[in-house]
C-alpha cells in the first residue's frame, strides 16, 4: 500500500464508492497480510476499508547509488548549467501535478526574486502541469530564475548544486524524493504533512501546506544564516540511514514473508 487514496479522492463519486467496495472485499479474500509504506497510510485503510494486519514498511534508499561524490566540482557544474556561484539554488523533483504543490513554489519565487534574483529554482520531472507551469513562469518574468528541466538521470548532481531542496506536496503516502534528498545531507523544506513528518522528523523545515508565503519565508531564512542549518543536515543524512537503508529494511520484509509462510 503506498498511496491514501481514499483520504484525498473524492468520496462523493459513484466510482470511488465501487471502487471501496471492492477493495475491502479483494483485500480480506485474497491477501493474510498488508504492508504499507508508512503509519499514514496504514491509518488511511484501516479508517476506509477496516483492515486490520497491516505492517509498516519505509521505502528503501540505495546509498551505494545516492552518495555524494567529494570530487565534484560544483561550480563549474554550476556554470555549465548558466547559474553562478553566488546563486541560491533551490531544488525540487516530482510528478509535475496539482499533488505535488510546485504551482505555490513558482509563487514563492515571485516573492523571492523580488528581493533577490540570485534566487533560482530548478524543478525536475515530467506531468500534467507541465504547460501551466511554463506558462506561470513566463507570465511572472521568471524565466531568468525558474527552470523546468525535465526528467533527469544526474538527480545526484542536481542534490549536490542545490542549497535547498523544496518540496510543497499537498499530500503524501512517503515522499521518496524528500528521503534521498535527507541522505545527500540537503536541508529539506517540506509541507507540514502526515507522510512528510513521519519521513522528515525534526530533521527538516516545515511550512503549512499551499503557504506560499510561508515556503518564500523559510527559503530567505535559510539563505540568510546558512550555518544555523549545518547540524539539521547532519541529522537528515543520519536519519535517512538509519530508517530508510536498503540493509534495514530487507530483514524486516524478509521477516513478515516468512511469518506469512508459515
């Protein structure tokens, strides 16, 4: 399980309503155990479909794939990617969709680069919001600071030349996304929400969700005492391995298949 559909979805739908249905019947005929990828959603098919043996399994990192490489020369990274060395890069990845809240992160920025156009932005990934978008970038006169780059196999890099990373999602079963960036030791600003907690803990900055403002403010706290952030991201990268590695979480899944089995 790895989505709360059915606290987000519309309930009022005659398809959704079908849909319950015939989950909660599938899941209690054809299944002993459920694992879900977080305390949140657990608690989203317990409250919706009445399941009861539910597991609580966090997605796994592959540190051997997601580490900083010391020998990365950023700046120059930097300038083959037109910003400069005194640029506050702030970074965000995901689905390009209404979910994931980069709409009040463009609008952030047009707070932002106001006061400061060393403010960039680099957004990673593909979707439905892509036009929109692009179309608010250009609207805003953002298009020298917000930079839509596509799908992306250099994710490690992109960490590694970014200050921040932001993401503003309105709801989340995990975030995966906000873990990988607490394993590169990136200070994360996240929305105050259930799944984003319970992956971030006090290892982050949290923001109310659709909180443009709120998103801008924190961003220009962090751009302006850089230091005071130094220990949080220490913690992020401690925790990211110590909850979120692939050697921790195998045993466990190895676990519940052989209770399962027996």
């Amino acid at each position: 399980m790895h989505n709360p559909d059915y606290t987000y979805e519309d309930n009022g739908r005659f398809s959704f309503k079908a849909r319950k249905l015939i989950d909660k019947y599938t899941g209690r005929m054809f299944n002993r155990r459920f694992i879900a990828v977080s305390q949140s959603v657990k608690d989203d098919y317990q409250k919706h479909m009445g399941l009861k043996d539910i597991d609580v399994l966090y997605n796994s990192i592959d540190f051997k794939e997601l580490k900083i490489n010391p020998s990365l020369d950023i700046q120059a990274e930097r300038k083959a990617m037109g910003l400069e060395k005194e640029d506050f890069v702030l970074l965000n990845i995901g689905r390009l969709h209404n979910q994931k809240g980069q709409i009040y992160l463009l609008e952030a920025m047009k707070i932002l680069t106001k006061e400061n156009a060393r403010f960039k932005l680099l957004i990673v990934g593909a979707g439905p919001l892509r036009q929109r978008l692009s179309d608010e970038i250009a609207k805003n006169g953002l298009t020298k600071n917000v930079f839509l780059l596509g799908e992306r196999e250099d994710i490690v890099k992109l960490f590694q030349l970014s200050d921040v990373f932001v993401f503003p999602s309105i709801y989340e079963a995990f975030g995966v996304v906000a873990a990988e960036a607490m394993a590169m030791e990136k200070i994360v600003v996240v929305s105050d929400i259930d799944g984003l907690r319970e992956v971030v803990g006090p290892a982050g900055v949290y923001v109310k969700c659709r909180d443009s403002r709120g998103i801008a403010d924190s961003v220009r706290k962090i751009f302006n005492r850089p230091a005071d952030y130094n220990e949080m991201k220490k913690e992020a990268g401690r925790r990211a391995l110590d909850l979120f590695s692939v050697e921790n979480n195998a045993g466990k899944l190895e676990k519940v298949y052989l209770e399962c089995s027996g």
